[in-house]
C-alpha cells in the first residue's frame, strides 16, 4: 500500500457530516476525477477494518453527479448471525439526525412560523430567566449572571447559544447536567428540554462554539410551532416526501432482521451490544439523535440537499435555505469546533474551510457524523456525496476510519 495511505489518525479526528454552498463560490476546490485505483484501496483498507478485528462491518458510497461512483460492504451485520452487511442494512445513526433537524426548522422559518434570529423563549417561554455560570460556586452550584442577550435559535443551529451536553467537557455545569438525568429515555422531549431550562448556561451566549444538546431544544420548537411530535413531523413533512421509507426513532417487526448489532472492542475481540430499545416506540424523540435508516435512505436525504433543496420534483426547501444551512454561521471572533481543524460551522453541520488543515476534504464541503461512526460528506463545488455506515462504540477508531477514506480518495499525490 503506499505510504501516503497509512493508517495514522486523521489530524481532524472528528469527521462529522459536511456543509453546503452554491458550486460558484467554491470554483477554486473544484477537483479532478477520483482515480478507479484509488476505490481499489478504499476497498482493501476497508476490509483490512473488518479482517483485523477493528468492525465487524462498514460500508461506503461515493456519487458524483448523480452517477455512483463506488459501493462496497465489508464484514457484518451480526456476526454471531454470520448476517453479511446489505445494501439494505438499517444502522442508528446518532448525531446524523441533526441535519435532519436543520432541515425541519428551516422548513418552519419558510413557512413564516418562525424566525431564526427570534430569541429561544419566544417559542419556549421556559428558557426566559436563563442564568448564565461565570464562576465555580460552593456545593458544586455555579456562580451565575444574567446573558448579555437572550440566546436566538440561529445560535442554537450554530452551537453557539451557551449550552453543553454534559459529556464531553467538565465543570460545575456539566455536573449539574448530569445530574438532571437529561439522557433519561422515559421522559418526553419536553420534560428533557424542560429541565434544560432550569440549567445555567456554560457560555455567554453567541461567545464560544459548544457542542451541546441545542439541537434537542430545536425539536422542541419544532413541536411547539408545528403542534406536532416531533417523529410525525419528520415523518410526514420530509421522509415520506423524500421516499425515505425505512428512517424512523424504531423498526417494526418487518424490519428487525436488517437492523445491524452495534460491537465494542473488548479484552476478547468484538462484543455485541443489545438491540432490543430500538424495537418499540421510544418515548423520547430527540432532534440531535435517535433515528435509524439506510444508505439509500440517508442518500436521499443528502441528494435533496446537494440539490437546494429539491429530489425527484419534490422540494422541501429553497436553495436560498440551503445554502443558509451550508455557510459559515459563527462570529468572526468565535473559533469553530477545536477537535475539527480548518472547518468552521453552519446550521447543524460543519464546513470545511482549508482543505488541508480538515483532512484533505474539498473546500466549502458539509458534513457531520454520528458517535458510531457512521457520517455524511455532501462537497457542491464536485457535485458529488460520500457516505459510510458503521455501528462502532470506539468513536476514536471511528475518526480513524473517517480519516483513512479522506485521505485514500483525496489526498493529493
């Protein structure tokens, strides 16, 4: 294999599922045709994953002006089953339910329902006295202060809006979020975001890019303004539009014998994870995660996005809302994401500003991904998508991945 296409973390670790603009302001990372040589290694590296012991299955997708380019599966869907992965697998994807997200507030703003640069609590009056932490305080309670401004829905697309997911950072206020049992899934979406209003900020709001459980309150909104759940919204307003028939929070019976088993590494090889929560109807619905679906469903998806908001003559969104979606949303004083060189950040994805610096991915590309790896690159300025699917608990490894396929199909030789 050529040196340039070693397996070394990917210097941006995190590949999330990218952004979009318009091809015209990005004619200067329009790049050649990827080389058929190039998916010859793709697949050897893949399948190296799998023979190694590292995932019992991934598989990718690369589409390029509306022509497929390559597809391949490699390992499992259940590997005790001896189950091979399919072109119809079902995988949670996680975190690759925000664009979906995005897409759903966007379609309310549309409609005059809503405006992103409205303040949260006209819509959610709960998270009208918000505090703000400025200081550790005694007994693990923050010192707090009143926001500079109340928090807009704009910064909760742009991670911006001051709140945190309790997980991935420490202080006072991630103590705080986990004791308030926000992850718990007997609750509803409301009681979990009505908690979140009783919460301090971690943040000022609009002064630090901050992965947060935002996307979760955007749900909520989107209940609220439409008087929907939030899965028939989804379910009524774009996936049955889409033709995305197999992408819900649940599989039926039909549809169990597709869903892939998650792995995570252990002393002993790779161990099953359970499968049985996502066989009934959760009762928490949330907007930043949950949702099961397909390749091709999720390529539907990314396919009405690449094209401005439009598939098969059926349009959710206008290319103007498209391209809100896919630009630079931070202030030019807040950083983007700091686990993700050379991306700033839009609606609910990540788009890539110095190719270089974000792993070889085209400039003005989108994208996000969900914990267990599975993710979406959507590039305009190439007119072309690269999907993977995956069920990983190793998030790290998962970066690894992510940066092995940037690299094989983009690094410049």
């Amino acid at each position: 294999m050529p040196k340039s296409y070693s397996f070394s973390l990917y210097p941006s670790w995190l590949a999330l599922a990218w952004l979009l603009f318009t091809s015209g302001l990005h004619a200067d990372s329009v790049a050649p045709p990827i080389a058929p040589e190039r998916f010859q290694i793709l697949e050897q590296a893949l399948q190296a994953e799998v023979d190694q012991g590292r995932l019992a299955g991934i598989a990718v997708l690369v589409e390029q002006d509306g022509k497929l380019l390559h597809r391949s599966q490699h390992g499992y869907q259940d590997i005790a089953g001896n189950v091979p992965l399919a072109e119809d697998t079902l995988y949670k994807i996680f975190s690759l339910t925000k664009p979906v997200t995005s897409v759903a507030m966007l379609m309310l703003q549309e409609q005059g329902k809503l405006s992103l640069d409205d303040p949260l609590a006209k819509y959610l009056p709960e998270f009208a006295d918000l505090k703000v932490a400025v200081a550790d305080g005694p007994d693990g309670i923050p010192q707090t202060a009143a926001p500079t401004h109340a928090p807009t829905l704009r910064e909760l697309m742009n991670q911006t809006a001051g709140f945190s997911y309790g997980v991935f950072s420490q202080s006072q206020v991630d103590t705080l979020y986990l004791k308030a049992d926000l992850f718990n899934a007997e609750q509803t979406l409301e009681a979990m975001v009505g908690k979140l209003a009783k919460l301090p900020l971690l943040n000022q709001p609009g002064t630090a890019w901050n992965y947060s459980l935002s996307v979760d309150i955007q749900a909520r909104v989107v209940e609220v303004v439409s008087d929907q759940p939030y899965e028939q919204f989804l379910a009524e307003n774009i996936f049955k539009p889409l033709g995305m028939k197999d992408t819900g929070y649940h599989v039926n019976a039909e549809q169990a014998p597709r869903l892939a088993v998650s792995y995570k590494p252990g002393d002993n090889g790779l161990e099953p994870q359970d499968n049985t929560q996502y066989l009934t109807k959760p009762k928490l619905t949330q907007g930043g995660s949950g949702l099961i679906s397909s390749m091709d469903d999720y390529l539907r998806f990314a396919r009405m996005l690449l094209n401005g908001g439009e598939l098969d003559g059926v349009r959710l969104l206008s290319a103007e809302s498209i391209n809100e979606m896919a630009r630079d949303q931070l202030p030019p004083e807040v950083d983007g994401p700091n686990w993700a060189p050379g991306n700033r950040f839009g609606l609910n994805v990540a788009i890539v500003e110095d190719s270089a610096k974000a792993g070889h991915l085209p400039v003005g590309t989108y994208w996000w991904w969900g914990i267990q790896g599975p993710w979406m690159w959507v590039d305009p300025s190439n007119n072309r998508i690269v999907m993977g699917m995956m069920q990983n608990t190793d998030y790290r490894h998962s970066r690894v991945v992510h940066g092995t396929v940037s690299r094989i199909l983009f690094e410049e030789r």
